[in-house]
C-alpha cells in the first residue's frame, strides 16, 4: 500500500512538472542549446590543441642550399673523407648532449675513424639557454690554444652549471687559460653569424645535421640529406651508408686526424624516419 502512495505521489509531482509555463520550458530548452554551444566550441579548442600539438612533435621543413662552404673550418675526421656531417647544436642542450653520449661514438668508430666521414660542429646557441654563449665562446678560445675537441667534449661530457667558474674549471683541467679570451669576447660576432647563418636555412632546433659529400679540394659540401634530432646511429646509417655507395671514401692518409674523443683539431631531404628529440625555439 505504501509503495502505491509513493508511486501515485511521484506522477503527481511529475504531472505538475509537465504543467509548469511554456516560458518555464522554453528557459530550459534556451539552457540546453547555450550547453550544447559550449560543448561544441570546447571540441573545437580540442581539435585546435591537436594540430598544434602534431605540428609540434613534427620536424620542421628546412631551407638548407644546396652546397656549404666549409673552407678551413676545424674537423674530425681524415682529411680525404669523401662525405662530411655539419652538426649544428648547443653545449646546453640535453638532446645534443645524448646524441654526444650515445650516438656519436658509434658515428666516430663507424665513419670517422675509418676515414670515411669528416665531422664538423656549427654553433647555435639556444636563446633560452643563458650558458649556451659563453660555452660556444669557450670552446673557441679553447681552439687558439689547440684544444677545441677536448674542450668540445668536456663541456658535453657533464650537466654542470655551465656558468663561469665552471667553464674556468674546465680549461684548467685541460692545462689551458682562456679568462682573456673570454672576457674579450671577441668571438661573439662569429657566433652570431653562425646563429644568424642557421636562421636563414629555417633551422630553429638542436641538434641538426646536415650531411652530404665534399668536393675534390675538401672545401665546399654537397648538401644530400638533414637529419633532425638525436636521432639513434641506425638513422645516421640509413642516410651515410647508401652515400657512401655513390660516392665511396677515400683511404686514410698518413695526416688523418685521429677521430677519438680527444682528436686535435684542424685549421636535403629531411630524414623523418624516426621521432626526433631536440631543443627549439
């Protein structure tokens, strides 16, 4: 008997509901179609956040000429290599320094150290990496005392602050003095056109590589393939070797520099294979 007082009291509360004023229920359907509104304008700001995500996790196109010129620019490498790889990255960009850990060690025993691939580094300091300039600035000065890949290698070699003690610290270690140099900073001009270089050919990250074969003299670069990121050394490979069989490389010379971490130093189709890993502006 309760349970049909209940089931009568629950029809006349939603008789009367259904009765309320046609304003009542035009206000209502007025709610439901301004929610709808909303719902839709927040699926298309959803839609939007995608694209722009995509587009964010997706190489950039790049404008590289079609040659470099690389006359008289320090390299690792054998002076006959018939194919070069222009780096161009940051000191403090972590992605430039996991490709320095784990893939340019198996670039350097694979290509470099065979003779087969002279390696150059360009710099590009990230804007928003306030040590990125003076270690570029050091690695410079590190060069007038003949100790640019040492120096190369040691700023890569940790996360340290980078700051100016520490870049300090790092000469001393390697038996050099460059608070003169530093202090002039009379390599900032050439960074900057490096910087300003790199910004003309549309590359906005590091690290990037630009790969391609040399001419006869050594002094000007075919441009051939980019490769943007850290990419893994499968990669490199996958762009190197199918080069190397158009145009294979030279034998060591007896003046080849040696391709270890601490070799002394001498005075484009865009691979998308795999998901890249850089710093961008």
């Amino acid at each position: 008997m309760n349970r049909l007082a209940w089931l009568l009291a629950v029809c006349m509360l939603s008789a009367t509901a259904i009765a309320q004023s046609p304003r009542d229920f035009a206000a209502l359907q007025g709610e439901v179609q301004v929610l709808k509104t909303q719902q839709q304008q927040i699926l298309s700001s959803l839609d939007e956040l995608k694209k722009l995500l995509r587009a964010r996790n997706e190489p950039p196109e790049v404008k590289v000429p079609d040659t470099l010129n690389v006359a008289g620019e320090p390299f690792r490498g054998d002076a006959g290599a018939s194919l070069a790889i222009i780096e161009y990255a940051d000191f403090e960009c972590p992605f430039c320094r996991r490709f320095e850990h784990d893939t340019f060690p198996q670039i350097r025993d694979a290509y470099i150290g065979t003779g087969k691939v002279k390696y150059f580094y360009r710099d590009l300091p990230m804007p928003f990496h306030p040590h990125s300039m003076p270690a570029a600035e050091a690695a410079r000065c590190a060069a007038e005392r003949g100790k640019l890949w040492e120096m190369h290698d040691s700023l890569f070699a940790e996360p340290a602050s980078l700051d100016a003690g520490d870049i300090e610290a790092r000469a001393t270690r390697l038996g050099i003095d460059i608070k003169q140099c530093m202090a002039s900073e009379k390599f900032a001009d050439a960074i900057q056109k490096s910087m300003a270089e790199t910004a003309g050919m549309q590359i906005s990250g590091t690290p990037t590589f630009v790969i391609g074969t040399l001419g006869a003299n050594g002094e000007w670069l075919s441009v051939k393939k980019t490769v943007i990121g850290a990419l893994p050394f499968d990669a490199f490979r996958a762009v190197i070797d199918p080069l190397l069989r158009i145009s294979p490389a030279s034998p060591p010379t007896a003046s080849a520099t040696p391709a270890s971490p601490h070799s002394p130093s001498r005075t484009s189709g865009v691979d998308r294979s795999a998901p890249y890993h850089r710093d961008r502006e």
